[in-house]
C-alpha cells in the first residue's frame, strides 16, 4: 500500500501515526489533507536503522549519533538539518527535517518490509487528541485511511520527545516519552525547553491535543469545591486524576488515570476522550510534578486546557 502511494496507519511505541512514502508527493499531500493539517506544518520522517541517518541528512553532528546510539529505536525524534533526498512536502519548506527511529515491532517491520522513510504525524484530526489505540484512528479517520494496522494500545501513550540539533545548542521543542534528565545526560549540560517563537510546529500551537470538553487545571486540595462549582452552574462534570478525592458530587464523572506517572502517560489521551464520549462540558485535571515523563504529561494537560482558560480562577496564577 506504501508503495502505491496510499496512506497507513500504523502503531509505534508513542502514538499512532499515518504513514505514507516520504519520498511521493501526492501520498504526503493526502497526509495533510485527511488530517486537515495546514502544509506548512512539516512532518516527521520514520526510518527503520540509524544507518539511514546520513541519507536523510546534510549533516550528522557527533551528539545525534551519540543520542540515536541512546535512544534508538525509541521515542526521541531529532531536528536535523535535512539532505536533498527529503521533500519540501515533507518540512513545509524548511531546511530542516525531524527524524525517529521507533521501537514498536509492527512499525519496524513495516519499515524494514518498506526499505524507504515513511512520513508520519500522529493519526489524528488536526488539533485533536493523539490516538492511543487502533480503534481510535477508526473513530477519527474512519475509511479516509487505506489500511489501519493494529498493534494494540501505544506503550508510551504521549508523543516523542523533540529535540532540535539543527543549531547552536540542542533544545528540546516538545517533552515526550525520553525525558529531559535522560537527554541531559548524554549531552552533559542543561538541555531547555524552547517555547514561543514562530510557530512551525503544531505541537508548539497553544491550544493542541484538545477534547471537546473544556479543560481546567486545579490544584488538587481544590478538586472538590471545584468538581461542586461547576455542578452547581449545571454543567456535565468530568474528574481525571491520578487519585480521585473523597467528597466528589455524585453526577461528577470520575475517569481515574493512575498512581505511577508512566501509567498516566500511557492512559491520558485515552481518558480524555472518554472525557468527550461521556459527553462532559468540562474536565479537571491536576498537573504532574513536572520532572521525568510528568514534564511531557504537564505539558500535553496545559496546551489542553488552551491559552487563557488555563486554572480554574481559585486564586492560582495563569500557566502559560
Ligand atoms: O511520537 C511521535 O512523534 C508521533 C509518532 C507517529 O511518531 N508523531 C507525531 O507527529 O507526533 P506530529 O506530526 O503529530 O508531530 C510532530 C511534530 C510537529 O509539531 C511538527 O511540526 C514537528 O514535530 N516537526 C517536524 N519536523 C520538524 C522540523 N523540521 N522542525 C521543527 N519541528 C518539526
Ligand atoms: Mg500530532
């Protein structure tokens, strides 16, 4: 199907994601327009080995092979100069290209059966949640898709972590499953979070990876008379967080996610559609810790919630 130029969906290790050949034009063009994703948002290229860095790439620095050594095949996908092997289809024009390697097996047989790079965002409508599972790509795209593989429900359930090697020092464009400490380790120095800017990247957009419901972040000690407010005002309540408080209102919907962080990850899109499939008006969450893999499921809860609808309005400061 990839060689006749149509578009798959497939699993990785992070989410879904749908694939075409990178190298036709016409398989990406119908990428963005099924997703109804503006063209100048570009895509990540999946490639099966890091050997096939250099053909991908103009430059390949000593630190991204040291990273892919680390990360690869893994959730990390690197910003990299791009070679003239790579469409402007593909980067909207820029001179860059995003590269990953992922370790889910259906997606490296896919590759390795394919032999070429396969563009691939996240399987989902523009703006919308991520798709955990097969059945979600269904929910979302339905018969615009070729093929669905299924290979059951994403194991790091957020998207990669992007780092950006293309210059000066290497910065981290969006948190995901390879966390900053991992990254700072093999690149001895503090790696920051760049936000703002232009924004090229739809995971740089402030309202992204968005349910229907409106999200409002509480501190958790204010769960409670939160979860009574918004009832009281005679809308459909959704609770999702790690552990529910005693004392919720009974026609609050409680969508528990986990204990452990990676369990939240893994479990967070997934909730947030039941979120919507409950057919709730609002959902509270509480923000994560913000180190390890809590810094990528803070960040995906924040972009959620949307610019200015960021904390219920108990007194907590706006999260930018
Ligand atoms: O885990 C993932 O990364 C998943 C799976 C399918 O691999 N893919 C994914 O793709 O999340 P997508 O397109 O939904 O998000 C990729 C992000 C976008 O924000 C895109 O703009 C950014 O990566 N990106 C891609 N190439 C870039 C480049 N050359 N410079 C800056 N950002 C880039
Ligand atoms: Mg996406």
């Amino acid at each position: 199907m990839l060689r006749a130029g149509g578009v798959v969906a497939f699993p990785t290790e992070t989410v879904y994601g749908l694939g075409a050949d990178a190298e036709n034009d016409a398989a990406v063009a119908r990428i963005f327009a099924i997703k109804g994703r503006p063209p100048t948002h570009p895509l990540i290229v999946h490639l099966g080995d890091a050997d096939e860095l250099a053909r991908w790439c103009s430059t390949v620095p000593p630190l991204a092979r040291q990273l892919a050594c680390r990360f690869w095949p893994g959730p990390l996908t690197m910003i990299l100069p791009r070679s003239s092997r790579v469409p402007n289809a593909v980067t909207g024009g820029l001179a860059t290209v995003g590269v990953r390697v992922p370790s889910h097996p259906v997606a490296q047989g896919l590759l390795r059966a394919f032999g070429g790079g396969i563009a691939a965002p996240s399987a989902n409508r523009f703006g919308a949640v991520s798709p955990t599972t097969a059945a979600h790509v269904r929910d979302d795209l339905g018969c615009a898709v070729d093929v669905i593989l299924d290979g059951g429900p994403c194991q790091v359930g957020l998207e990669s972590t992007i780092v950006d090697l293309s210059s000066g020092r290497p910065a981290i464009l969006r948190p995901g499953g390879v966390t900053r400490e991992q990254l700072e380790e093999v690149v001895g120095q503090p790696v920051h979070v760049r936000g703002g800017g232009a924004v090229r990247s739809p995971g740089q957009l402030e309202q992204h990876y968005a349910p229907r419901a409106r999200v409002v972040m509480c501190r958790g000690e204010d769960l409670v008379a939160e979860a009574h407010r918004f009832i009281a005002s005679g809308v459909r309540v959704a609770v999702c967080t790690g552990e529910v408080p005693a004392g919720l209102p009974p026609r609050v919907e409680c969508i528990p996610l986990a204990t452990s962080i990676i369990d939240v990850a893994r479990k967070l899109y997934a909730a947030l559609r039941e979120v919507d499939h409950r057919e709730c008006d609002v959902v509270l969450v509480t923000l994560p810790v913000e180190s390890g893999v809590g810094l990528a499921v803070a960040d995906r809860l924040r972009r959620a919630a949307g610019a200015g609808a960021s904390w219920s309005d108990t007194g907590m400061e706006q999260g930018t």
